[in-house]
C-alpha cells in the first residue's frame, strides 16, 4: 500500500485516573472514544480500587511518569483532541501542563475534577490553585459542574442567571470557552451552560427520573466532546454531541451482575431532543 493510500484514523487521548469496576475515568473515556470511531491513547495519573457505591485506595503517578507518557504519546501520535479528568496532585498537574504547553495545535478538554458528586475535595488547595494557574490557561474547552465552578469563582452560584453569569465569567477569565454541567441541579430539564467569546447558550434535555446509574457520566461528558472535536465538528456541534451521547448512556444504562450497574452504549444521539437556546 502506498503512502498515499494510507488508512488514517483520529487519535485521541485521555489523561485521567483508572476505575477498576470500569464505570469511569480512563475505562469510560475509552469507551467514548470507541463509539466515535476515533483510536484511545491514555496517559494514566491514578490507578484506583474502586467500584460504583466509593473509592478503597489509590495509587498516583508521579510527575516524572506522567512526562515519560505524554512524550511517548505526543511524539509519536497525531493526536487531533485530549481530555483531561482526575489529575490527583499539584506535582500531576505541573507535569501535564509542561507537556501540554508544548502543543497548542491539540484541542484540549479539561475537566476540572474537583468536587464529588457527594460534595467532598478531590483536590488540595494547593492543587486547585496550581490547576487555575497552569492547566485551566491552556484549555479549549472546560467542564466544572456546579460545585466545582463554586470552588473555580469562590462564590455560591444558585440561580439560572447565575450560571449564565459564571459561564461568561469563566470563559473571560481563562480564555477559553466553558460548560457548565447542570447535573447537580433539580426539575424536569437537565440544563447546561455553555459559553465562549461570541455566544452563550443553554442546552436542555429532559432529566431521567430514577437512573440506574449516573457514575462516569463526567468523564464519559469530556471524553465524548474531545473524541467529537477529533472528528472535524465544531466546538459546539460536539458539546452538543457529547450530552446527547450521556443522556443515552444514562438512559441505556444496565445492571452487571446482581450489585452492579454501568452506563449503556447509546445506539444513536438524539441530537433533534437537544433544545437551544440563545442567551443575549
């Protein structure tokens, strides 16, 4: 086969904690990407003993380990968009960004772990301010729910007008544009916020009334987006992508075994439920 009939296909890395019952971090990212059509590079910051009802132990990566995988990936992949998920450390954080400094060309999904779901510290203080400073900067596109956009401003954001208020705050602050997950939030509408220097939008789609399972859905969220942006759409062509492909996970999600519960495959996205709306 000559070069120039070459079969290519979009790369895509992950940069995140490992989940040994395979609902979340680099196991659902991988799981995205498969479903996009786009090959999984990892660079792996955490291995954990965890399942879907908490987190046992953990083992973290170093900032040497963490260079030595981003160089083998980077130097050698044409990797077209990366997410990041649990960075663990400020030492995690400080290597990643050196790396990811060095590539402006990648679009970067950064999901700034912060906050559980059960409102308990993911990072050190020291960590969130390292992850501001270095990491937040490099960003295309970031993704905090609504604790963590708290943290990110220091202040309550409650109301929908808030949000609206943060999202242009955040986008301004950081130069890039930002989602903010509405997951944490109540109703019958799921709502999310995104915004960059020319637009504000809100996407809503129904809430699913008593999930089987929700776990992984913020890695799975990024992951879908990056491996979306890997594929030619627009930024946001693929946050929209991206919370059709969650909603369908949620809405698909089965039970494995008699304790267990994962997310679904979505058999397709139902981008036409997405509602838009254009914040002036």
């Amino acid at each position: 086969m000559s070069n120039a009939e070459e079969i290519r296909q979009s790369a895509v890395l992950t940069i995140a904690g490992s989940d040994s019952g395979g609902n979340a971090g680099i196991q659902a990212d991988l799981r995205a990407f498969h479903y996009f059509g786009v090959h999984g590079c990892t660079a792996i910051t955490a291995l954990t003993a965890q399942n879907q009802y908490g987190v046992k132990s953990v083992v973290i990566a170093d900032g040497p380990f963490m260079v030595d995988q981003l160089e083998c990936i980077l130097n050698v992949y044409a990797v077209q968009a990366l997410k990041t998920g649990m960075l663990a450390t400020a030492e995690v954080i400080e290597a990643v960004a050196g790396q990811l400094a060095l590539h402006a060309r990648i679009a970067k999904v950064i999901d700034p772990v912060m906050v559980a779901t059960s409102g308990a510290k993911l990072l050190d203080d020291d960590a969130i301010e390292v992850l501001k400073q270095q990491l937040l900067p490099l960003a295309t596109l970031i993704t905090p729910n609504l604790p963590e956009v708290e943290v990110l401003l220091g202040r309550t954001v409650m109301t929908r007008e808030a949000q609206v208020e943060a999202a242009r705050e955040l986008a301004h602050q950081y130069g890039c544009a930002v989602l903010i997950k509405g997951g944490h939030g109540s109703g019958m509408v799921s709502e999310d916020v995104f915004a960059d220097e020319s637009m504000c939008v809100r996407l809503s789609l129904p809430r699913i009334e008593h999930p089987l399972s929700t776990h992984g859905t913020g890695c799975s969220l990024s992951a879908a987006i990056a491996a979306s942006l890997a594929c030619g759409r627009s930024l946001l062509d693929a946050v929209k992508e991206g919370k059709a492909f969650v909603y369908e996970a949620i809405r698909t999600a089965v039970s494995v075994g008699d304790a267990a519960q994962v997310l679904g495959t979505p058999l397709q996205l139902p981008l036409d439920q997405i509602v838009v709306d254009v914040i002036r």
